[in-house]
C-alpha cells in the first residue's frame, strides 16, 4: 500500500514539475517579446544570460520520468502514457525556452528600432504564438481537449501572418528602407515564433495522448 501511495505522490509530483516548467518558459517568452516590441536591451540581456533553470528542469523531469519507469515499472496504461508524454512535453518547452533566448539575441543585434513599425504583422503574430504556448500548457495541466484542439487550428493563423512577415520583409528589402542585416533578424524572430507555435502544437498532440492513447490519428497505447 505504501509503495503505492508513493507511487501515486512522484506521479503528482511530476505533473507538478512539468507545470512549474512551462509557468517557467513561459515568463521567458513574456520577457524576450516583451523585449522586442518595446526594444528593451536591459530585458533582453536578462534573457540571454538566464541562469539555464529551462535546462536543469528539464534534465530534472527527465530523471524523474526514468526513475519511474526504472523502479515503478508502470503497467496501467493511464500511468505509462502519463509519463510517456511528460517525456516529449518537457522536450518541447525545452525547445520553446530556446527561442525565447534566441529571440532575446536578435534583439540585441537590431539597429533600427523603427523596423517593428515596418513589419506590421510580426505584433500580431508574435501575441498569437504567446497565446497558442500559453494555451497549450493550460489545455495540457487542465485536461482540456476542447482548448488542445483549438491551439492545434490557431496554428493556420500563425502560419498565414508568417507568410505576410516574409512579403513585408521582402519589399523593405526591395526598396532599402531598412538595414539588411535588420530585415535578416526580424525575419528570423518571425520563423522563431512560428516554431514555437509548432511546439504549442506538439504540446497539444501529447496532451491528446495522455487522455486517450492516440496521437496524430494513431493509437499508440
């Protein structure tokens, strides 16, 4: 009964620490685009010199995930696909927690702050992937399927103001309005934010797994 009880606690508990984990990423994207629309160095700085605590949770869940399939041994599907999924999620914020440093780079590296006002799609675009992350980590600690799907449809949208970043980056660079250099890196902060739409995605396509087994139309357990 104890070992049970235990059991039942470490799987709380990384449930806990996945939570903790995207609360974690998604203060850092908070920050990184919050650096980008208002150009604030100071705040972006904080982003690249992170302390690496997105890493050591992450190596910290995984550990967990390994000692209980090691010494816990999972049977009961619910269990085992729990922490299947916790193992690609933590992946996934990993990633996302990436591109918010990535982000946070370019950033530092833009001369002409006026740039963001010429690329009028990257604003919208940017608060629809911080909304999609957001919603993924809510859909996935809630158990919400109805939320997992919609952040899965909200991916066209993102996908659609990607295209119309990259037209307007394109004529700024046909009539030289803007430094190249600068275009390059807005460009690359709009493929950073598409990816991490496509890890909300991915996020969600776990959190489908977890409640029923099945992922991407395939069921796997």
């Amino acid at each position: 009964m104890t070992t049970r009880v235990n059991y039942q606690k470490e799987l709380a508990m990384l449930g806990q620490s996945l939570e903790e984990m995207g609360e974690l990423v998604e203060n850092n994207i908070e920050k990184s685009l919050a650096a980008f629309e208002k150009r604030n160095v100071e705040l972006a700085q904080e982003i690249v010199k992170g302390d690496r605590a997105v890493d050591d949770m992450q190596r910290s869940i995984e550990a967990r995930c390994l000692s209980l399939m090691l010494h816990q041994q999972p049977v009961v599907a619910r269990d085992l696909r729990l922490v299947s999924s916790a193992l690609k999620i933590v992946t996934d914020l990993e990633r996302i927690g990436d591109h918010a440093q990535d982000i946070a780079e370019l950033v530092l590296r833009i001369t002409d702050a006026d740039i963001i006002g010429n690329v009028g799609h990257i604003i919208e675009m940017a608060s629809k992937a911080k909304k999609m992350m957001k919603d993924a980590i809510h859909a996935y600690t809630a158990r919400d399927m109805a939320l997992a799907d919609q952040v899965t449809r909200d991916d066209d949208a993102v996908d659609d103001l990607f295209n119309e970043v990259k037209l307007e980056i394109s004529n700024l660079l046909r009539d030289g309005k803007e430094p190249v250099d600068d275009c390059v890196d807005v460009l690359m902060i709009a493929k950073y934010l598409e990816r991490i739409g496509d890890h909300a995605v991915n996020i969600c396509e776990w959190t489908e797994f977890n409640e029923t087994g099945v992922v991407k139309n395939i069921r796997l357990l």
